[in-house]
C-alpha cells in the first residue's frame, strides 16, 4: 500500500480484508504517516464479509503432563530461558485465575505500621523512615510466609481507596510479623480495606487456578471438573499492543484516514515492574490493545475488543477529529477507552480533542486491575 500510495493518486478507499482465523503476533502491526490515507481514500482494514478475523498477542500452549494431586502441568523453555513470562492465562477462551491466598474471593486485614527498625531492609536510614508506611506493613499471624516458593514472583496486591498497589515482597520478618517491599504505594498502606496475595504456589488449592514457575519453566494448572487436559486450548500472551498509529506529532507527521472496522482483538500482556505498581486514579499506566499518537480522522468501528491483560483503545497525543464507535469490550484486564494524557500539554498540537465516543457496549473490565 505505501508503495501504491506513493505513485498513484486515488479517489477511493483502499481496503484490506482479513479472511476467517487467528494471526498471531509477537509485536504490534505499526502504521506511521506514511500509510495514511485521504478523505476520498481512507485505507480501511477489516475482517471479510461475513468471516471473523481476530488479531492475537497469544500463544498456544499444549504438551500437559500429570503432576502432583489434581494438578497438571507442562514445561515451558521460554520462560525458563527468560524470554517469556506472562500474567493471564485463558483455557477455552475462558480468563483463569492466579494462584492466590486466603482464596479467590478472600482478604486479609492489615495489623498496622511496623513497630520494629526496619531501615536495614529498607536502605538508608533517612530515606526508610519517610517511606516505611508507604513500603511496609505489619501482617496477621500466618497470613504471610518466607517459606513460599519463588517470592521474587510473589505479588501482594493491597486495595486502598479507590486505587491499588501491586507490591513485590523485598524482605518477611515473621518474628515481627513485618514485610518490606520494592516500591511504594502512593499512600500509606494502612488506608486499606485489605489485600491479598497473589501468583503464590502455596495458593493452587482452587480449580481453575494455576501457577507459573519462572526459575524452572514449568507452568502449574488446576483443572476444572469438566476439563480433560489433553484436549483443552490454552493460550497465554505475549504482545502488549496488537495495533499502533505512530504519527509523530513534535515533527507534524500525522496519520490520517484510516479505518479498522470489524476486527478482533484479544490476548495482551503487561510487565509488572520490579518495584510493584501503583497509580493514583483509574488504572490508566497499563498500554492498550490499539494505540494511537498523532491520529486525525480515523475511525474504530465495529470491532470487538475481549480476554485482554490491560486496556482496549487509548488515543493519547496529539489525536483529533477520531471516532470510536459500536465497538463491544469484554473481559478487560482495565479499562475500555483511554483519551489524552494526565498532564497538560504545552501546544495545542499535541491536545487530543474532538474525539467522538458512541455507540460502544462495555460488559466486563477490571479483571486484572481494579
């Protein structure tokens, strides 16, 4: 097409059309300014007449061994190898859950701000003291343990209001009964209504959870009564983003006119950073499916947005005059539509505005982050 384009000058649009099927991908199909199309000739990709196209960041696992009890289990050199983790897993085009602990809906109440010097887990002392109720807390007997497999993976998730902090353990004092963590949350983690713990081995006693060794490649599944292991799809994420409209609006290289309509999208990830997560309000640092910078006139339509790790669409700089329409979003790990940035711009070029939502059917979001 940008060949095409270069040479010829067209007063229709040019579509692409996506036959029935998955295509897998590992990366992002990128589109910048100069695939961009006109006013008398968007470029328009979208699924066949009739045919469902869908766009995946997944891969399929299968090989599932018999383990211990009632768990299963297959190896992974990917991961072993460090070149893949993953957060999500799907089994029948169904979300299943981590690993977790006191159970898939319980909570655990935090004993309060830690009464014991902590600086030598935390670092200098000057800097321990002003982040120790940000960065630790005092836990109920039992509730935490320095005896869990791989507490490197460990993700202790402490609901506060209305936001959350996703929290990777440093150091257990179970004398004291104190945990030290990597990172800060934004308040102090005392304002909580509790937290739970979750990808922790110890908590696989549910079916439909499963669990992910990193150090050894192995990946742990909990069946479900109904599931035979050897003929269940099972697929986890690779991607973070399917589709990205790089226009570069610092040098008003914008792209323009183009259209998806009636396309699939599912199976995203996320990187949990080493010092946890955090974020003030709405969840909005995790990346979306679609990304957009620099979009004028262009148009969502149609598509179907399910079984992500993180957001559905975001159109954050310098896009304007798109519209987002009679799209259905489902099973999101966050949010549905992210528009603009958190903080102001310092030219009006690169404001996101004129932006026209409608129509859209949001059903389930928040799986992952509440």
């Amino acid at each position: 097409i940008r060949q095409f384009r270069a040479t010829s000058e067209l007063a229709r649009p040019v579509v692409v059309q996506l036959r029935e099927g998955t295509y897998l991908r590992e990366r992002p199909f990128v589109l910048r300014s100069e695939d961009s199309g006109s006013e008398a000739s968007p470029i328009v990709y979208e699924s066949y007449p009739d045919e469902k196209a869908i766009l995946s960041g997944g891969r399929t696992i299968s090989g599932w061994q018999k383990a211990d009890g009632p768990l299963w289990k297959v190896e992974l050199p990917e991961v072993k190898s460090g070149q893949w983790y993953f957060r999500q897993l799907f089994v029948n085009g169904q979300r299943r859950d981590r690993a977790r602990l006191p159970g898939k809906n319980g909570m655990y109440a935090i004993a309060g701000v830690p009464k014991v010097d902590t600086s030598s887990w935390m670092g200098a002392a000057p800097e321990a003291k002003g982040k120790l109720p940000l960065q630790a807390f005092q836990f109920q007997p039992g509730d935490i343990s320095k005896d869990w497999a791989n507490l490197d993976d460990v993700e202790v998730v402490v609901l506060q209001i209305w936001m959350e902090a996703r929290l990777r353990i440093k150091h257990i004092d179970e004398n004291n009964r104190v945990v030290i963590f990597t990172g800060a949350s934004w308040r102090p983690l005392t304002w909580s209504n509790g937290y739970y713990v979750e990808h922790v081995f110890e908590g696989i006693n549910t079916p439909g959870s499963w669990y992910l060794d990193r150090k050894e490649g192995v990946l742990f599944y909990h069946p479900l009564p109904n599931e035979e292991m050897g003929k269940v799809e099972a697929v986890a994420p690779v991607a973070e983003q399917l589709v990205r409209i790089e226009g570069d609006v610092a040098r008003r290289e914008f792209v323009r006119n183009v259209v998806l309509r009636g396309l699939t999208f599912c199976h995203t990830a996320w990187s949990l950073p080493q010092k946890g997560y955090m974020c003030v309000q709405a969840e909005i640092i995790p990346p979306a499916a679609v990304h957009a910078d620099g979009a004028i006139h262009c148009r969502i339509e149609g598509c179907e947005f399910a079984r992500l790790g993180t957001w559905g669409i975001e159109l954050r700089r310098g896009c304007k005059d798109n519209v987002i329409t009679r799209n259905t979003m489902r099973d999101i790990g966050a949010g549905g539509i992210k528009i603009g940035e958190p903080e102001d711009s310092s030219e009006d070029v690169e404001e996101t505005s004129h932006t026209v939502v409608s129509d859209n059917r949001f059903l389930e979001g928040a799986k992952v982050y509440l």
